[in-house]
C-alpha cells in the first residue's frame, strides 16, 4: 500500500478537505508542532489503494532575509544590499518548527499531493514544501511520477473531488516569479529604508515614526495619495453662473429646466442671458424624444472590485475585508477571494450556486423567480486564467457569520445573482426648451423593468417627478428664472476605493498585495484614514514624496515599478529569464539609489522646514556619562534620547513610559540609569542608555536592559535579580522587578510572562542561596506583622518560588498562554533553568540549563 502526503495552506484546509475525500471516515490527531493536525484515512490513488496523510502549513514556510552580519543597520553599508550581500531562506515562524513538522509526516510517504492556494503565492509555497520533505520521501522508482498539484477554487464537493481526479504539477515559473518579487522588494526596500531611517532620524526629533521606510510598490501608492494633497492646495476657485428657469405646466406643478449652456464664467455675459429671457413669458417645446435605455448588470465580482467596494460601501479597510474573506473562504463559504478574473467559464454551475441562496429570507423570492423563469448568462468580463470570480458556494445567515463577516457574504451573494438577472430597463423622457434664443432641457425616467436593481437597491434608478405630457410646439408660462452664483470646488482626498483603482489601473501591486501595501502607508504615518474612508497624506508622507520627485521622480512614480510588475509577469509565464530580470532591475534601482545618496540634501532641504532639530525637540530627562549634561528625552516615535553637547543619539525601547531611575548610574560608563514601563500590571526594568546601545559584553546584544545584562555584581542586572528560566519561553529567565513593591513582580526578560507576589510584602530580595530541588535563585520576603499572610504571624520567609508550599498561594502567573496544571490535575513539561549550582564565580549565570527539573516548578506553572 502506498502511503501518499497531502499539504494544503492552513489547517481548517486541510481538515475540510480531508473530510471530502475521506467523505467523514478519517483519524485525526495533533502534529509534531501543535498548531497543525494530520487527518489520516484509506483510499484509492490513481487506481491504487493508498493510506492519505492529510495536514497543512500556516501559510509561508520560509523567508528570505539576509545572512546574519548583514542584518546590522550599523556595521553595514546599504548600498552593499543590492548585491554583495548575501541571501538565505529562514523559516518564516521558527516556533512552529515546520521544517521538521513536514519531515517527521513525509518520511517514508511515497508520493505527495499539493493542495496549496492555486495563485503564484502557493505555488512558491509547492516548493518550499517540497524542499522540506523530498529528502525523507522514498526514493521513485525509475521514472515514477511522485509529486503532484491539486487545482480547486472552492472547498466544495465538487470542486475537491474534481481537484482529485485531474491533478497536474506545480509550477516552477510562477513559484520563481515570486522568489525575484520577494528578493527585489528585499533587497531594494531594505537599503533606500536604512539608508533615509537613519539619516533623518539621526537629525530630526518629531518625525514620529519608527521607520522612514521605502517600498517599490508602498512609495507609488503614497504617491498617489499625495499628488492628489498637492492638487487640492493648490485648487484656485473660480466663480461661474449658472441660468436656471422653472416652467408652470399646471396651476400647481413646476418643472425645474437645466440651461444648455451648462455655465459661463464671464458676469457680464450672464447678466445679458438672463435679461434676453426674462423678455420671453413662454416656454416652447421645440422636441420631445422618448428612449428605452439599458442600465448594465454589474460584471462577475473580483478582488479589487470587492474591495473598493467594502471600503466605499461598508466602511472596512482592505486588509480587513480581505481577512473577512479569507476566513469565509476557508469556511467554505465563498470561492477562492484572489482572482483577477471577471468572466465565468462555461461549465461553471451557476444554477447549482443560486440553488443554495433559495431558502434566504433576504433574497429568496428573487432566486425562486429567477431559477423558475430561467437565468441570464453573465455578461463577458476579463479572463485573467487564475480562478473563477468570487461567488458564494453556499448559504448562510447572520447568525452564523455576524458582524462584518455577513456584511461582506451578503454584499457577494447579491452582487452574484445581480449578475445573473436581468439588466435594469427605463424610458428616458428628454424635453427640449426654448425661452426666447436660449435653449433647456428637462429629463425623466421611469422604470420599466428594474431587473438586478431588485437585489441591489443600491443601484437602482431614483424617483423622479413624472414629466408632463406634451407634444412639440406647446407653450407652458415661465414661472421664474434667475441667475445662480457658483464656483468651482476642489477635488476631495482619494478614498481607498479610488488608490485601488489608481493602484490597479497603473500596475502596482497584485490583487493580493494591495491591501498590504495601502496598510503599510497608514502603518508608517504617512497618511491618515480620514472619515469616509479618505487618506489624508501627514507632514512627514508630503515632504517624502516631494522629495523623492526633487531627487528622482521615478522612486515615486509609478511607471517603473509597473514595467517590473510586467517582468515578474513574464518569468511567470516562462518568457523571461528570472536571474537576468532580478540582475537588470538590481542594477537600474543601484544607480538610483547611488544618485540619491548623493542627492540626499534636496530632500533635507523640505525636511528642514517640516520639522524641529534633535538639539531642539524633547524634555531633559537623564544626564549623559560622557559630558554629564543633561540629555533630552524625545517621544515621539521612535522615542530615543539625544545629547545635544556630544551629539549622540541612543535608541530606547519602544511602546512604553520611560522616566529617571532613582538618578542611579551604571557602573560600567556613569550614564544615568532610566526606567521603562509598560503599565502597572506588566513589564518594567532599568536599562543604561549607553549599554543598551552598545552592549558591553560579548554575550549581550544590542537593545538589551539591565534584566538581560551579566555583569557580575550590579545590584541590577540579571546576575544579581534572575530567580529561574521562564515558565513559558526556551530562553527567558524570570527576573525580580526590584521598583514594583508593594505589588512585587517578577517578569521574564525575553516574553511577556509576569509573576505577581508577595502583595504588601516590606521587601523582596534575591537570595544567592538556590533550590535544591530546581536550582532556583530562593527569595527572602519581609512583611509588616500587620499585614503578613505567612502561618503563625511569621513575617520573614526565605524558599523557592516555584517549589516552597509556603508560597504558593502568594504566586499569581499574568500575561501568559498556559496555566497552573495544579490547579486542573495536569502535569508538567517545561523544565526550568534555575540560578545556584549552574553560577559562576562572582554570581554571574551559567546559561546552562540544569539535567534535571522537578515536577514541582514545571506544575507549579506551566
């Protein structure tokens, strides 16, 4: 019996797949790595009986990024990054262990049947999988096919099986077009966002932004937003006037009539229009014309389409809407939400896909009309070749989906049986006025048959006054006609529905990754989301810009990303050579980025005018070891400290409240010691402005605070305040928060774990005496008699946190994943590194852990 391994993209993939094939009669049981779960069943594999072994990634199962060394902003010249620097492929989530995940279930499979998202993206996923597991599968053979590609749009019956029974072979082209996407966006973005990151950053003070990043795609899509910024500042109204006249056709009705002319912008002119027809007190028809006008149903639904339309008319950002549908789709709700495609194929079951919609009280007796009377064929849109448009594949209702996740079913339901009605008739009725030498109109409509206007109100033609029935030659009194002063007004801020459009008709960006590229602009503070969903470009997005089109253009520009676009495309469809496309872009974004290097003081020039100096922005919070003046703290983002008299900048840990430490010193470079908090009940340590810029021993890295520092007798660092290894990560130790009292806690100084104890307790202090049981730092706890909930009225104790019966009830575990298997009769797995016998001379820690850990910490908090 063969043994044949399925891969789908996400686990509820993958179990809803495997329910299909195995039709409900498979084995279930959780993988290797927690997070995907292999179904397993028995069945028939091209006409032999098999075992399946259905499981799953989470999405990408590596990345690229550079090597080590040429990760460091400081010791790397950016210009190095477009070719000298070396590449490799990491994993994308090390936690997750999906390499060896994949290894353990492929080895010994015989064959493996991919059933990855069918877009570029998942055929660049095919081959990562591939490259984890063929090593460990059983060798074909001789020319035995083993691999092989599953094509589906929809997790449905019909779709599954098909997939099944037509499997093809991934491909190689569309996989490489996304490795050059990727090293591209890598290698370019990575060295104009250094490079202009640390200049300005380096200068300015209220930037108030972490990364002054840069982006092939990101910057055109700013660009946009921009150019539109600059044509409303630099909008000049104009005055106009307009002629406009009402007719009495009946004692009690008027017709409003618009004038021919339309304006004119000349006052004199106007007055002398209005003067000829105040002259006339009859209006003549001169033409009545009556037309049968057809309003279009709308073309199947893509993804751009769906998201103007949920950003214009739901109210949810792109990436929003495309989480919704992505959930849905996995859900089985709605086909595959990344397509390009705006025309069903011929064999697709139309009827079968408006059955399902037939008991929905919102629209049922429209699909009830519809499949009785016979449905219309939906009108010819574009055929990219990627998937069907997106359709719902089956009903649901609010109750099940709610909130944002109906609204967008529902818009997608009713945009599909639109395109399957009619289109919406009416009658135009146009009149044909005279008063005098001056020529105007009135309009009607009136529907005659409202087709898909039914199921989307929306759409439909609005209620007008029925005109009067007259022939040509009648006559009807004037009732009024004055002049009507106006001017012209500007163009408002582009919507997210109008950059989509921008960003579609220009090329920038894929229907997957244009939602990614509009967040990362609001992300980075270059423009803000306005009500009614308008960008509104920052300070900080104006002068970027302004200065990219001062130095050159084409960085902003969306001309030259569009002819990449188009290359990537062609190394898709094999017609262009994917090492001579990366070179040949390399090279031309090289020379640029040389030229603006050189140029850089253009851009500086804006950025002077914009915003405030370092030496001039901030408050003084701590005094610099070096000059022993006081440095200035800056907080917007990123928020750092600068002195101004050494001109020195020194990064500071993010998403938090600094502030002075007791004015203490570390005793390594006499720089003032600060605090960092996160809140009241989370995180908090000291850290040395200096140290934590350059880290002052070989086993520190840089950004690490006194709960990380080893020097050996600091009364804050690690060696002196670490109690045992975190009850959660690999590699934290939980470290005394020695400013919490009287709420004491102890944090670990590499995950977000907090351990609260000892409430009210006088005084905490770290023992250098350890557990013998897991060789944990042991802890001396002083309470007020008052207060003092230790037994017999006891105020001091010294024992172990994780391990003295003492204590245990005096221990609370925050911000954590796991719980306290005590307290639910489970057992323990981690095992924890402790202090004591693993320590060095001088206290320092032995980053050894212990052989063994006794169950007692691993139940007391794992």
């Amino acid at each position: 019996m063969r043994t044949v391994l399925m891969v789908a993209e996400k686990p509820s993939l993958a179990q809803s797949i495997a329910k299909i094939l195995s039709r409900g009669n498979m084995s279930s049981r959780k993988g290797l790595n927690s997070a995907c779960s292999v179904h397993e069943y028995t069945g028939s594999f091209i006409g032999q009986s098999a075992h399946f072994k259905m499981t799953s990634v989470c999405g990408h199962v590596m990345t690229l990024d550079f090597i080590g060394k040429y990760n460091s902003w400081d010791k790397v010249d950016p210009a190095e990054l477009f070719s000298k620097a070396p590449t490799e492929k990491k994993e994308a989530n090390p936690k997750l262990t999906m390499v060896k995940f994949l290894q353990v279930e492929g080895r010994g499979c015989d064959c493996i049947v991919l059933w990855l998202d069918c877009d570029k993206e998942g055929e660049n996923i095919c081959f990562e999988v591939l490259d984890a597991v063929l090593p460990v599968m059983n060798k074909p053979r001789g020319t035995e096919r083993t691999i092989y590609r599953a094509k589906f749009s929809s997790i449905t019956d019909t779709d599954i099986c098909n997939a099944m029974n037509h499997l093809g072979e991934p491909n190689r082209n569309e996989a490489l077009s996304v490795d050059a996407r990727q090293e591209l966006d890598l290698r370019i973005g990575c060295a104009f966002t250094r490079f202009q990151t640390k200049y300005f950053q380096g200068k300015y003070g209220n930037l108030d932004s972490s990364l002054i990043s840069f982006g092939p795609c990101q910057t055109p899509t700013l660009g946009f937003c921009v150019e539109r910024h600059d044509k409303i500042q630099s909008f000049k109204p104009e005055t106009y006037w307009v002629l406009q006249a009402k007719v009495n056709p009946e004692k009690e009705s008027t017709l409003t009539l618009d004038w021919d002319r339309v304006r004119v912008f000349d006052r004199e002119v106007a007055q002398m229009f209005l003067n000829i027809t105040k002259m006339a007190k009859e209006a003549k028809v001169e033409s009545v014309s009556k037309k049968e006008k057809v309003k279009q149903r709308p073309l199947a639904l893509n993804t751009v389409e769906m998201l103007r339309v949920a950003s214009a008319a739901l109210g949810m950002g792109p990436q929003h809407a495309m989480q919704i549908a992505e959930r849905l789709y996995t859900q089985g709700y709605i086909s595959y939400p990344r397509t390009e495609t705006t025309h069903y194929p011929e064999n697709f079951d139309l009827k079968g896909c408006l059955r399902q919609q037939a008991n929905n009280p919102y629209w049922a007796e429209t699909v009830k009309v519809l499949l009785s009377e016979g449905i219309n064929r939906p009108r010819k849109g574009h055929d990219a070749g990627d998937h069907p448009p997106i359709t719902p594949m089956r009903a649901a209702t609010e109750a099940e989906l709610g909130g944002d996740g109906w609204r967008l079913y529902e818009y997608i339901t009713r945009h599909f049986i639109a395109t399957v009605s009619a289109d919406c008739k009416y009658l135009q009725t146009t009149i044909s006025f005279s008063i005098g030498p001056e020529r105007f109109t009135c309009v009607g409509k009136v529907v005659t048959s409202p087709g898909f206007t039914e199921i989307m109100p929306w759409h439909s033609i609005p209620l007008e006054e029925s005109l009067p029935h007259c022939e040509k030659g009648d006559l009807f009194p004037v009732g009024e006609i004055k002049l009507l002063e106006k001017q012209t007004s500007p163009p408002d801020y582009l919507t997210e529905a109008e950059l989509i459009t921008l960003m579609e008709k220009h090329g920038i960006g894929t229907d997957a990754s244009i939602p990614v590229h509009i967040n990362n602009i609001c992300q980075r503070n270059y423009v803000t989301v306005e009500s009614g969903r308008r960008l509104k470009p920052t300070n900080l997005g104006i002068v970027l810009v302004h200065g990219y089109y001062k130095i050159d253009a084409e960085l902003v520009l969306p001309t030259i990303r569009s002819a990449v676009e188009k290359q990537l495309n062609l190394i898709a469809l094999g017609k262009a050579n994917y090492h001579q496309v990366l070179e040949h872009t390399l090279d031309i974004f090289k020379r640029k980025f040389h030229y603006f290097v050189d140029s850089i003081a253009g851009m500086d020039e804006l950025m002077e005018v914009s915003f405030s100096p370092l030496a001039a922005t901030g408050k003084p919070l701590s005094r610099c070891g070096k000059c022993h003046r006081f440095m200035k703290y800056i907080q917007a983002k990123p928020s750092r400290l600068h002195c101004s008299h050494c001109d020195d900048t020194y990064s500071l840990p993010q998403n938090g409240t600094i502030k002075l430490y007791k004015e203490l010193r570390c005793p390594l470079d006499d720089f003032e010691l600060v605090l960092w908090s996160s809140g009241s009940r989370g995180k908090s340590y000291p850290l040395c402005p200096y140290c934590y810029n350059h880290p002052p021993f070989r086993d520190m890295k840089k950004g690490m605070g006194c709960n990380e520092c080893t020097h050996p007798t600091c009364q804050h660092s690690l060696s002196m305040l670490g109690i045992g290894q975190c009850v959660e990560c690999e590699n934290g130790v939980l470290v005394l928060d020695s400013t919490s009292g009287p709420k004491w806690k102890m944090a670990c100084n590499k995950c977000n774990v907090v351990v609260h104890f000892f409430e009210n307790a006088h005084k905490v202090r770290v023992s250098p005496e350890t557990c013998d049981l897991c060789e944990a730092a042991l802890v001396d706890v002083d309470f007020n008699k008052a207060k003092s909930p230790l037994p017999g009225d006891e105020t001091q104790h010294s024992g172990c946190v994780f391990c003295d019966p003492v204590f245990q009830d005096l221990v609370e575990l925050k911000h954590a994943a796991m719980r306290h298997p005590m307290h639910r009769g489970g057992q323990g797995k981690r095992q924890g590194r402790g202090r004591g016998k693993g320590r060095r001379p001088g206290g320092r820690l032995n980053p050894k852990k212990p052989k063994d850990k006794m169950a007692a910490l691993a139940a007391y908090f794992v």
